[in-house]
C-alpha cells in the first residue's frame, strides 16, 4: 500500500473513532490494565505452532476439557456445585433439585411451548455470553452456558469457542443439549438468546433445533414478581431487573471481583489475539453464577405461585401470583391473592404501594364483577377512590364503574349522581367529556321524574361496564 | 396499477369503455377536448401548429415535435412459462412490445439486461416477466427488487402483486410477493423472510437490514436467481458508489449461500446505461434500449423569459414566467406537473399558483407542492388525488421525477433546467399518453446552464446524454462497507472485494482492533472482532450520516419534515424561513446536537438564503499539467515555468466552510429586503479537485487593471462551475467553487483575496473522499475551457449578467471582457 493511501486510511479511521459515528472498535480503551486482561495486540499474532496446542492451553488454563468433532474443536468447563454450595443467603438446594422439572406452576409462568414436565429428563437453563448485543451475521455466541438440575446439586457445562472457525462443533453439542431436555429456562432468552443461537445455526446452515421445544423465559414474570424489589435509583441505567439486581435484592447475593458485561466482549476479543485464556475465567466465572442466580429465581417464582398468597412475602408478589393464576383459571386462589396485594400494600407503605393496591383492588372488582358479585366489587371500587394516592386512570375507572354500579344496580340515584360528577370532573379528552355529562344529564332528568312520581321498575339498559 | 386508467401500463389492451367513467370524469371530458385545449394553449406562446422553426423574438427558442412512434410487438419468448403467458392474456396482454420479449429472452437464457426505455413503456413487465416465469417452473426460485425509494417499491408492489394474483389464480400457484423495509412490522417479517418469492426492498434496507442478518434470509440468498435494481440512473454519485459495495457484499454472501443471481437493470436514457450497470454490479452486462412501446406526439418547447433590463442582464424572473406558462394549461382544464429546481423554488410556485387557481380556504386542493421532506401519509394523498384528478396541477421536485404512478399528465412544464439531458427528458415523460399531443415547456432561470440550454437547443436535442458517474472505491465509502462485510462473513486471506484487493486495508482494520486474521489450513480468514453493527453506522445516501428534523412548536410539537446534516445548516439556522407546501415557518431554535429545528408558523412576505464561505486547502497533487500545450519544441527552449500560461491539475483537497449570514429577499419581486450575520460551526471535509492556476505571466498580459481582472477571474469561475456541472452530469450541489491567490483558495460574496496574482480556480467534488468529478474533469479540460467561452461569448448582455459571469452588481463591468481575454489566451497558444 502506498505511503499516502495507507496515511489516508488511517486519517479516515482517526476521523470516525473521534466524531463518535463509529462505536470504538472493542472497548479496548476500556479494559482495566489488571495484568493479562489488555495485553497490547498492536499486530495480529499468528501462533504458528501445532493448532492444539493453544487450545491445550486454554483448557488448562480454564481447567476444562478439549472436545473434538466435526472437523473442529470447542472448550468444555464443567462445574457440579453440591446441594450445600452456598449462593448470598441461600444454596444451591434452595433450586428444588430436579423436581422442579416437574412443578406444574412452571406452565404457569408463561412458556409457550410449555416445557414437558413428564419428561424424565430435566430442564436446561441456558445463557449466553456474545461478542455484542446487536445481533446480525457478526455476533457470536462465543461462550455457551448450561445448567441442569441434579440430586445433589447442580451442574454446570460450558462451551467456549475456541475460534469462529470451530463454531459447527461448539453447535453440534449444544443441539446435543438441547435434544436432551424437558424444556430451556432463560433470562430474556426469547429475545435474545435463542435468537442468537437461531442465527449462528442457520448461519452454518444448520437447522436450529429450538423448534418444539419448551421455553420458560424468567425475564418477564420476574418483572411482574419483582419490579422495584431493589431500591429506586440504585442501579444507574433504571433497569431494576437485571438479574444481577435481583439476585443481590432476592438472596443477598454479592460479587466480589464480578467482570462487568460491557467489557466481556473485549476480553473474547483478546483472547482471540493471545491465545491467552486467563482473562476469560471471570467470565465464565460471571456466566456460571448467572445460571445459578436464574435457577434460584425460577424456584422462588415456582414456590410463590404454589402457595400463593401465603408464599408470598411483598404486596407486589401477591398481585403478581394472582394474576398468573387467574390467567390459569384458579380464580379462587387469584382471588385470595388480590386481597392479600392490596391489604399488604396498605401496610408495606413503599412508594409503589398506592399503585400496587390501586391495581389489586381494581384486579379484584373486575374478579367479582365477572362473577356478579355487584356488591363486592363496588366496595373494592370504593377502596381505590377513597385512596387519594391511586393512580388518576385507575382512580376515573373506579369513578365510572361505581356511578354505573349505582344508577343500574343499586339504583340509588343521588349516589350515582355523586359518582358521575366526581368522575366528570377528573376525565380528560372531549369524547370523555361528552359522554359524563350525557350520564349526569339522564341522571338529572331521573331524579327530576324521581321527584314528580317514582318510576323505580321502568326498565333500565344495561351499560357497558 | 392498471385499476388506474391514467396508469395504464402500456403492453395492455385499451381498457374497456366501461372504465372511462368515475374517476376519469374528473379528467379533462373526451380526448378531442383535451387535443383542442392543448392547440389553443401553445398557441399562445406562438408555437402555431407545431412543426415552426424557432421563432425569431428569443422567446420561445425552440419548439421541436417529437414525432409519435408505432407500437412493436414480437413474438412470446419461448422460454417464457407458459402459465405466465396465459395469465398476462387473460390480462388483457395480447402481445409483448419488442424490447419487453427481448428483455425476458436475454434474462431467461443467463444474461444480465440493463433496459433503456422511456417514461411509460411498460419496462416493469421487461423484469417481473422473467422473474415470474422463473418461479413458475422452480417454486423455490427467489427475487429481490431494489428501488431507490420507499414510495416506488410501495408502488410497484400494488401491480406486481396484481399480476402475482392472477397468475396464483390460474395455476394453482402461490407465489408471494412483499416489500420489506423500514416499515414493515416487527411481526411480519419472519413470515415474509420464509413466504417471500419477491421481496421488494430497497438499496437502505438491504444494507442495513438484510445483509446483516443475512442467516435469517439463508433461503432467500440460496435460491436467488434475480436481483432487479429500478431505475439504475438514480444511482450516481455517492448514493451509486454505496451501491457498488452493497451489491459486493450482497455477491459475496450470495457466493456463501451458492447462489449466482443474473442481475436486471432498468435505467431512464444515459449515455452509459450498461457502462453504468457494469461498473454498479462488476459484471457484463446486454443492453435493450430499443423501445416498442407506442408514443403519443410531443411537443417540446424552450421558453427563455424575456430581457427585461439590456443594460443589466436581467430577464423577467423564470418563477414568475413557470407561473404564466403553467396558468396558461391550467386554465384551460389541462392537468400539469411543474418541476422545480428546489425545495423553496417548489414552494414558492405552489403558493402563486394556489393563489391563481384555489378557490377560498375549504375548497378542494387542486394545486398540491410535493418534494422530499413531506411526510408519507401526505405524499400518498398528493398522488391519489393526481391519478383521480382531483388534483389539477402538482410542483414537485426532483421526487417525483422517479416512476411514482401519477397517472399521465397533459402537460410538464420545467421551471429551470434540470440539470441533466437525461433528467430533463425523464421529467418531460411526466406527461404523456400513448395516443394525443402532450407537450413539456422547459422555462429557462438567468443560470448560465440554463441560457446555455435554452440559447443552444442542440445541444439538447442532438447531442447524447451525460454520463453517470460512480466511485466505488471511494476510500470513505470502500472502507465502510469493507467493515459491513466483515461483519458479515469473515474475508478469507487473499479474497478480493469487487475489483478491490482488500487485504491490505484488512490489515489496518486488524490494527484498529475491527478484525483479527486467523491462519488455518484454507489459508486463514479474517474475522471480526467488534462489538459494534457497522451498517447502522453508514448512510447510502451521503458520506455522513445525519440528519435534522423539523418542529413545528406553534401547536405542540409535530414533526414536519427533515433535512440531511449537509444542507442543515444552510436552510435550518435561526431565523431562516422554512416552508411546507406554502406555509411559512420561522427557525426559532437550531438544536445543533439533538438536530432538530424548532420552528413556528409566521406570516411574512420574504424567504431567506444563506451566505456560506468556503476554503480550500491542496494536500496532494495527482497529476498537473501546463496548459495550453506547447507546440512541439517550444518545450525544449524554454522552462516549464516561464512558458507554461496555466496549469490544470487534480488531486486531494480540504474544504472549509461556514455559514456566516443570510439574506431575505422577498417573494415576487426577488428584492434583497434585509440580511443577518450568523455564528454556526464550520464544516470541514476532505475531497478531491480539478484546478485551473493562471500564471502571473498570463495575468501580466491583460491590459486592464488589479480589480478588473479580479472580476474577469471571479466571473471566469462563475460560468466555469456551470459547464463542469453540465459536463459532469451531476446536481448543482454536487459540486462547489473556489479562488484562491496561493495554495488556498476561497469562496462566497466578499470573500475572495483582493489581490489575485497567480489565482486558482477549484472545482471540488461536494463530498467527502469525492465521488469521482476532478480526474474527469481534468481530462475534459479543453471542452469546458472551450464551452465556458461558448457560454460568455453567446451572451448577449452587455457587461455580464446571472445567465454568464454574474450578476452585475455582484462583479463590475469588465467581468466579462476579461474572462473572454483569459479564455482567449487559454485556448490558443501564443507562439
């Protein structure tokens, strides 16, 4: 290349890196200077010597074992932590051993397809780590962990690759895996993990063997069970259920020396220039105490909704609980569940607790109504608008829903009457409007007739509501 | 498409008279009233019966009559799936015109086409017949269109999908057919990646969305037997070197998935249509460029707006005369497009003519103004309402110059030339039927270029077309999509990108820590080692790519429109006024870094302009070269230095400019009513120029003094930059103007170096890296030395106006005798 065109080329880089249009290349900047992390890769090193030898290296250093198929190679870490193994608060038998497989609730959660809870083999946690989040033909999954859930304790297999050339092989064991089980549980894997995995498939052009296969994906009844669990304004980026949140807001769990996400790529990334494994062991290390925290969480969320709402231990899981086993059609136990949510939120006094028990309560009028117990629902109605801290939405609902409950069920009109202006006053947009003055006008001319000669069996039109 | 009468695709039977209701009524009543109408109109600009030589006043310079052509038919292509055939009969296609079978034969038996035909000649069936008949025989056979525009593969779908229906409806087939781009939802496309045999996208998505993810589209790219690129022409400049590469990239993973796709170009009439096509898809390529579609007679006419001041070179504004002209067919119940030049010039006519022929706020829009930065919802409107005919006249920019269906019009008239030879003729195929007159009237601006054209009408009319040009190897643009590739599949040691040997610049993408190279027993590969998505950072449409969006904060916040990062500046500064179909708006806030302008309706009677200064830095000299050449020997007895008059050159530059101020020149009559200064950042670019330094010896010979010749160089740049334009096929803003006294050169009113002792005049490409105008361009050195002189020679004003070297006013008087002097002396060597 020539002197200007190389010198050009490399303005033009400068240029990118400096108006930020392009990401910097692998955050190498970013990488803290601890020893063997940021070795300096100024050059691509060709190690020249025989190609097993590195990958020798590498399972060594992560004390893992090389596995050869496929015309490749990939790196296989297996871990078994022991019943007793301790993880924050709690250990490892906390995960309900290999019964949870088996626990009904698990369909409960949300896994469509529902993972096979007569299968006799058990499920497979599963977790990704990647060269970055965007996704596309360039993102690799280049550390692929699994747990599953034995007598004893818990088992924890690891495939790093080795190279990209050597992906078909890393693939192959983890179809093996997959084949080998009652259903995946994930952290956000429907989104992304398996995704990821889809496309490193279909990127060799294999077929990916996801298909059928039940999926749990933790990320979302978490968000339900435990949404605000941590303190507000804790965790810089908002997002209160990341699952390393969780874990230390659940169990109490605290990483000492926990490689951050961020820089996790980069470290595959020098580990493909130096052959050197090292750096890779707190991410492994980082991976294996993810799947433990989503084994533990998947328990406690399977535990909660079989003894709901006497499992539960916060306003927000009881609400919660009840909401996934309405949906499964146990409306008795959903029922309890509200009550208890809007009852404990009284008492948690938390800064949510308005919100939660606003939502209980109007979960538990809608329960009653579906059941024509009027009365019941319009007192729990009643409960959010005593509340001056309930949500305005769901206040105007319960406005409206007692002012109908009143002028056709109750017929009581001077209470309906009530209702309806105290609900016209709090409406936004014109449609809204409209329509609360048209029911405080029918009710105004009721009670004029009212005043003339009682007219109580004319027939009403049932409302909508 | 053919639910359209207006729209009707040629290849078609008449439709039934049935269809000649409804809608249609809105039209023009019977054709015979249209023909009428149309005589009645032309003749008010004297062009009589059609076929009279150029009238003598200079007002209407030219009318030449394109003469109506008769339908070719050949006969069905054997290869052609019979089913297909069937279906098209039973559409009402009896036959296929000539360039339409010969098309599909050259497609269906292994070639790539590129197919030349005008506006209007059926040229989508040239694709979707191979391409339908192909799915046919092999169901798992795919397809994947690009247009240069959402709207169009939104446009084309309707008709394709009609025709797919047709053909599932007869043989039992079920093919499908679907656009996949930015808005399509999340939700449909995984059944669109596995249900689509026709995916119509466009260059954008494919870049950023599909080739990316291209794992997910393995069974689109292993049985892609047909990449159909639509309108060809529009791929020129930066938007066509970006193609280049996304179609390297697409050839590369097609090549992974064992695909070989042939490649079916339709482009509008260039004079390197498979040169064009060649250098986009790196393959040869068959061209079909005879069309056998029928066409109605045309007129055309060049209108130059008359003097109205001899002394000043001022003619009668070319708005206000679009204005006249277009009032003229409108009032005549003729439907007519007006092309503007730009954005405002779009918005200004639509407001004269809004005035002209609405009636009171409330009544039905008849006059609509459409160009980019309109949001979609609106755009559709526009064009519905031009197919009904409910919308009686449309001011439009270049955006509807592709083939959006509008239905055929009656009349196209130009406000200023477009440009382009080719686009000028595209334009004009805006109106047009396949029986009856239509006429397109080319209104003449006081630009050079456009007294160039109107003054020399063969130049038009006879000469060929311009050349598209493209530079994929644009480092800029090359080294972008090289990391895009990357991403996508790992270069193996030694492979080659298009033409490009990569491995080099592979090797500083490992330094920059992008890829990291692995041997293995192949030999090794490159692999990426980025956390980043390349493609999100690269736009196809500009070597930056941002963009600023427009608040309307009167009421809320509503976004009304948007503007690429290069003109922000110059339209988007506080206090500009911005406009959308007529209305006003002030610029109250330019958010610089969020970029966005916030802006607020006003009622005001000026628009603004902005003053941009501009300086110009050479890095490095390519080639360079005294001109004129000296005669043989006279090189010997003298040094290069003291006999050499000029000098042109090419190479590297940089370019610095800023926005210092604007004016406001008020509607109608154009007056300068105020101005204001501006502090906004300066941009700085790299690039590439052609250069013309005037010795100190030339300058020592002109007998007039400093000043003058100052003017004479200012006003020799001025004309220069029109002729580069025209000889370089480009837009006006592809390309800037510079003087410079030593090695740095500068532009803008007031900006050039009162002493000009040996000067400088930088031609610079507009973006970054360039796109390929200054080699050219320094190669066609004497053409445009030669047409520049044309240009200030034919003029007829006295001492320079906007239509040669300027404004007078802006130069002094000797502008134009000195620039002659000058290109006198550069013409003939004075031995």
């Amino acid at each position: 290349m020539s002197a200007r065109l190389e010198s050009r080329l490399r303005e033009i880089l400068r240029a990118r890196r400096g108006d930020g249009a392009g990401t910097p290349p692998d955050g190498g900047d970013r990488v803290p200077s601890n020893g063997a992390a940021s070795l300096p890769a100024r050059h691509p090193t060709v190690v020249r010597t025989s190609p097993d030898a590195p990958l020798r290296a590498a399972a060594e250093a992560l004390q893992g074992t090389v596995i050869e198929r496929a015309g490749g190679a990939c790196l296989l870490v297996e871990r078994f932590y022991p019943a007793d193994h301790p993880h924050g608060l709690l250990r490892v038998a906390d995960a309900g051993g290999p019964a949870l497989s088996a626990a009904p609730e698990l369909a409960l959660l949300g896994g469509r397809p529902e993972p096979d809870p007569a299968s006799a083999r058990g499920l497979l946690f599963i977790d990704l780590e990647t060269t970055g989040l965007a996704g596309g033909a360039g993102t690799y999954a280049f550390l692929v962990g699994c747990a599953v859930l034995e007598r004893h304790g818990l088992r924890i297999r690891q495939l790093l690759l080795p190279g990209y050339q050597h992906e078909r092989t890393l693939l192959a064991e983890v179809e093996a895996l997959v084949r080998d089980t009652a259903g995946l549980v994930s952290y956000n894997g429907k989104t992304f993990d398996v995704p990821v995995l889809e496309t490193r498939f279909q990127y060799n052009r294999l077929c990916p063997p996801f298909d059928g296969v039940g999926h749990v994906d933790m990320v979302h009844p978490a968000r339900r069970f435990w949404r605000g669990a941590a303190p507000a304004g804790a965790w810089p980026d908002g997002d209160s259920c990341r699952l390393s949140v969780l874990e230390r807001a659940l169990f109490g769990v605290r990483r000492l020396g926990d490689v951050p996400g961020f820089e996790i790529p980069a470290r595959y990334f020098d580990f493909m220039r130096s052959g050197n494994a090292a750096p890779l062991e707190p991410v492994l290390e980082h991976n294996r105490l993810d799947l433990i925290s989503l084994a533990l969480l998947t328990a406690r969320a399977v535990r909660l909704l079989a003894g709901a709402p006497a499992s539960c231990e916060s306003a927000r899981e009881s609400l919660a609980a009840g909401r996934f086993l309405e949906r499964a059609g146990n409306v008795d136990a959903a029922e309890r569940c509200y009550r208890d949510a809007a009852a404990r939120a009284y008492v948690e006094r938390r800064p949510d607790g308005a919100q939660i028990r606003a939502e209980a309560l109007r979960a538990l009028a809608l329960r009653c109504r579906r059941d024509r117990r009027h009365h019941e629902a319009a007192d729990a109605w009643r409960g959010i608008v005593l509340d001056r801290n309930a949500p305005a939405a769901i206040r105007r609902e319960a406005l409206e829903a007692l002012a109908i409950h009143f002028e056709h069920r109750a017929r009581d009109l001077p209470q309906a009457r009530r209702y309806a202006q105290l609900s016209l006053a709090e409406r936004v947009g014109t449609r809204a409007m409209q329509q609360g003055r048209h029911r405080l006008a029918r009710l105004d001319r009721k009670l004029e007739r009212g005043r003339g000669a009682d007219t109580p069996g004319q027939p009403l039109l049932p409302e909508q509501g | 498409m053919s639910a359209q009468p207006g729209g009707q695709e040629p290849g078609l039977l008449p439709p039934p008279a049935t269809t000649a209701t409804g809608t249609r009524s809105l039209r023009t009543a019977t054709p015979q009233a249209r023909e009428s109408a149309l005589t009645t109109a032309l003749a008010r600009f004297g062009a009589g019966e059609g076929a009279r030589p150029d009238t003598p006043d200079g007002w209407v310079t030219a009318v030449r009559v394109v003469p109506p052509v008769e339908a070719q038919y050949a006969p069905w292509p054997e290869v052609l799936d019979p089913r297909l055939r069937r279906a098209l009969e039973a559409r009402g296609v009896a036959q296929l015109y000539s360039h339409q079978a010969a098309a599909a034969s050259l497609a269906l038996s292994g070639h790539n086409v590129v197919i030349t035909t005008p506006t209007a000649s059926g040229k989508t069936l040239c694709y979707n017949a191979p391409v339908l008949s192909t799915v046919l025989a092999d169901p798992a056979s795919r397809a994947l269109y690009l247009f240069p525009t959402k709207a169009l593969a939104q446009d084309q779908l309707a008709e394709l999908h009609e025709l797919a229906s047709h053909v599932n409806a007869a043989a039992g087939t079920e093919i499908g057919v679907f656009t996949y781009d930015g808005d399509t939802p999340q939700d449909a496309r995984r059944a669109i990646r596995s249900r689509a045999h026709v995916v119509l996208s466009n260059a954008d998505m494919v870049h950023a969305g599909i080739l990316p993810h291209h794992p997910k589209w393995a069974k689109l790219f292993e049985n892609l037997r047909f990449v159909v690129i639509d309108e060809l022409h529009a791929y020129r400049g930066v938007f066509g070197s970006h193609l280049a590469n996304v179609l390297r990239r697409l050839q590369r993973v097609c090549r992974h998935y064992g695909s070989d796709p042939l490649f079916i170009c339709s482009s509008a009439t260039i004079a390197n249509p498979r040169e064009l096509a060649e250098r986009l898809v790196e393959r040869p390529f068959e061209l079909v460029s005879e069309s056998g579609a029928p066409r109605g007679e045309k007129l055309f006419l060049f209108v130059n707006p008359p003097v109205v001041n001899r002394e000043l070179g001022i003619r009668r504004s070319y708005l206000t005369e679009a204005r006249r002209v277009a009032g003229e067919f409108l009032r005549r119940q003729l439907q007519v497009i007006v092309f503007a030049q730009s954005r405002l010039a779009t918005e200004i006519l639509t407001t004269y003519l809004k005035e002209d022929f609405e009636g009171p706020a409330g009544t039905p829009e008849t006059v609509r103004g459409y160009r980019g930065g309109y949001l979609p919802l609106r755009r559709r409107e526009i064009e519905r309402g031009l197919r009904s005919g409910q919308v009686r006249a449309v001011v439009a920019t270049n955006a509807l110059e592709l083939g959006i269906d509008i239905g055929s019009l009656d009349v196209a008239v130009m406000a200023g030339y477009p440009g382009t030879i080719a686009s000028t003729w595209q334009r004009a195929g805006r109106a047009g039927r396949r029986e009856g007159r239509s006429a397109a009237v080319l209104v003449a601006s006081s630009a050079p270029l456009d007294q160039f054209v109107v003054r020399t009408p063969s130049y038009f009319f006879d000469a060929s077309p311009e050349h598209a040009l493209v530079n994929p190897d644009n480092l800029h643009i090359l080294l972008d999509h090289i990391k895009c590739a990357a991403f996508e599949l790992p270069f193996a040691a030694g492979e080659r990108f298009g033409r490009e040997d990569v491995q080099e610049i592979l090797q500083l993408l490992a330094e920059e820590r992008f890829v990291h190279f692995v041997e293995d027993a192949a030999g090794g590969q490159w692999n990426w080692t980025s956390e980043s998505y390349p493609a999100d950072a690269v736009s196809l449409r500009s070597v930056s790519s941002d963009n600023f969006v427009v608040i309307d904060t009167t009421r809320g916040a509503d976004v009304i429109g948007e503007t690429d990062f290069t003109s922000a500046l110059s339209t988007l500064h506080e206090k500009a006024i911005y406009i959308v179909e007529g209305q006003l708006f002030q610029v109250e806030r330019l958010d610089f870094e969020g970029r966005k302008a916030y802006v607020r309706a006003v009622d005001c009677d000026y628009y603004t302009d902005a003053i941009t200064y501009t300086r110009v830095t050479v890095l490095d000299v390519f080639e360079s070269e005294p001109v004129p050449r000296m005669p043989a020997g006279a090189e010997e007895t003298a040094p290069l230095s003291a006999t050499a008059l000029a000098t042109r050159s090419h190479g590297d530059v940089r370019v610095v400019s800023r926005v210092v101020g604007f004016k406001k020149i008020r509607f109608y009559t154009n007056e300068n009513v105020g101005s204001g200064e501006l502090d906004l950042p300066e941009q700085q670019m790299h690039t590439t120029a052609y250069w013309l330094t005037l010795s100190r010896a030339l300058m020592a010979t002109l007998p007039y003094g400093m000043e003058e010749r100052r003017d004479g160089v200012i006003g020799l740049s001025y004309a220069m930059r029109q002729v580069a334009q025209l000889l370089l096929m480009c837009d006006r803003q592809d390309i800037g103007i510079s003087i410079g006294a030593g090695e740095e050169g500068t532009a803008g009113a007031g900006a050039v170096p009162a002493e000009l002792d040996e000067p400088r005049i930088f031609v610079y490409d507009a973006y970054p890296g360039g796109i390929g105008f200054s080699e050219p361009l320094f190669g066609m050195h004497d053409e445009l030395v030669a047409r520049t002189r044309e240009l200030i020679a034919g003029c007829p004003c006295e001492h320079g106006c906007p239509g040669c070297v300027g404004p007078i006013g802006e130069i002094g008087p000797a502008a134009k005798p000195v620039a002659l002097l000058i290109l006198d002396r550069l013409a003939r060597p004075t031995v």
